[in-house]
C-alpha cells in the first residue's frame, strides 16, 4: 500500500497564491510510491481563499492522472498561523507531513529532497535556509542577533535558520499532538524536542508571489518571544488549551479531508 503524504499549506487571505501554490508544487509529485494530498488549513481568511480552494478542487477532480488530491481546514476566524499548522497536524491522517507557507517563499521542488531523507531513515526534516533571496540587510542582521542570544545566553539547543518550512512523520506528529495541548505554541520548536532521527534540506527562499507578508518586527518580537516561553513546561501548562480558551476552532461547513 502506498505511503500518504499530507502537503500541509496554512493559508490567511491567500486568494492569489491557491492556484499557483498547486500548479509549482504538482510539478515535484510525480513519485508513484507516494499518495500526495494537498492540504489547505484556511485560518479564518476574509477574501475568496475557501472560494478558490474549492474551485481548484473541482479543476483536479477532472484531471486524468492527477497527481494530487485536495484537502481543507477552515476556521471559524484566525486564529494564527501557529494554530493553523497544529490544526494540520491534529486532523492529518497521512504518514508523512511537510508543513510549507502557500505562497512560494518555500520552494516545492524540495518535496522530493525531504522525502528521501523519510526514506533514509529520519523522522523529521528540517528545511534550512542557506540563501536569503528576499530578506534585507536588517532583518538579516536582527535574526542573527536572536539566534546568537538564544544559543549562547539562553542555551535554547534548536536548530539554526530553520523556519515553519519543515517535515515529520506521524509518530513525531501525535507526540506533538499529545504532549503539546498549549496557546503557548512554537510547532517548530516541539517537532525537534520530539523527534529521533533529524536530517537536513538547504534551500534558499524564494519571492512572494502574491501578496504581503504579515511578519513585521512586532510579530518577529513576538515570535521570539514565545519561543523562548513555550520551552518551558510549567509555563505551558499556565496556558493550557481549554474549551473556553482553544487552540483553534474548525468550521466543519467549510472543511473536506480526503
């Protein structure tokens, strides 16, 4: 029986990049041992992101020898993009899972890379940026800073310009998705706690191809700084997920796994 392999693509008002994220990446699915499926974790979009998702799932149900099926996760409003990839890794069925941003700043040509490194043996992949195509000088300098404070000063042992472009199998996925119940989320944090056998892909980032980014400095701040806070156990039981406090919300109209 063939392997699955979840795609898992969070998107937030990723009307322009839906089509174009499916048309790159089909081009590095063509591996027979795999069932590819492309799944979009809508997280709370306002544009025609859930619109699109399921128009180009209607334009796949008519091509001969598709190479992919299409899936979608949509919330009921956003929660994060944080929340949006746990989302992906609670509801995932497949065996192996490669968590990538829609809008090609990731590049899928490395779909083939990661998968070989699953049948090498590791558990989870780790994308790491050796080029960085479309980053300015400042942000440059600003990452190096935190990665350097981190190490030296915090002595947080995690892998170095790596990002939220990253791969595990199931048996890291429902260790997350068991040990991790928190708000105080840092998936890419958790993956590598969990994981046995971590092997690396270079790549270089690549441009937008749509859109803007919604990562200021404030939310870079922000993100380091919980990073760095959901180490720690005691502060992750502080914030708990709860019924009243969620990590996300499905809209069950609007969601489909195949």
């Amino acid at each position: 029986m063939k392997k699955k392999v979840d795609i898992i693509a969070s998107c937030y008002n990723e009307e322009d990049n839906i089509f174009a994220f499916y048309n790159e990446a089909k081009k590095y699915l063509k591996d027979k041992k795999y069932d590819y499926n492309i799944y979009y974790i809508n997280d709370g979009s306002v544009d025609k992101t859930y619109e699109k998702v399921l128009e180009l799932k209607k334009k796949v149900s008519k091509e001969k020898n598709a190479v992919a099926k299409i899936s979608c996760l949509s919330f009921v409003h956003n929660f994060g993009h944080e929340s949006a990839m746990c989302a992906g890794l609670d509801t995932s069925k497949a065996d192996y899972m490669i968590f990538i941003d829609v809008d090609l700043q990731n590049p899928p040509k490395k779909i083939p890379e990661i998968m070989k490194k699953f049948e090498e043996g590791a558990d989870c992949v780790l994308l790491r940026r050796v080029k960085y195509i479309t980053t300015s000088i400042l942000k440059k300098i600003t990452s190096s800073g935190y990665y350097w404070f981190s190490k030296y000063i915090l002595r947080n042992k995690n892998a170095r310009d790596v990002s939220d472009f990253f791969a595990i199998d199931k048996t890291v996925a429902k260790k997350v998705s068991n040990n991790y119940k928190t708000t105080l989320r840092f998936i890419r944090s958790f993956v590598q706690k969990e994981a046995k056998n971590i092997m690396f892909v270079n790549y270089s980032n690549g441009a937008r191809h749509s859109g803007e980014s919604r990562y200021n400095y404030v939310i870079l701040t922000k993100l380091a700084i919980t990073s760095e806070l959901s180490r720690s156990k005691f502060l992750r039981d502080r914030y708990k997920a709860t019924k009243e406090n969620p990590i996300y919300i499905i809209d069950k109209k609007k969601s489909f796994y195949k």
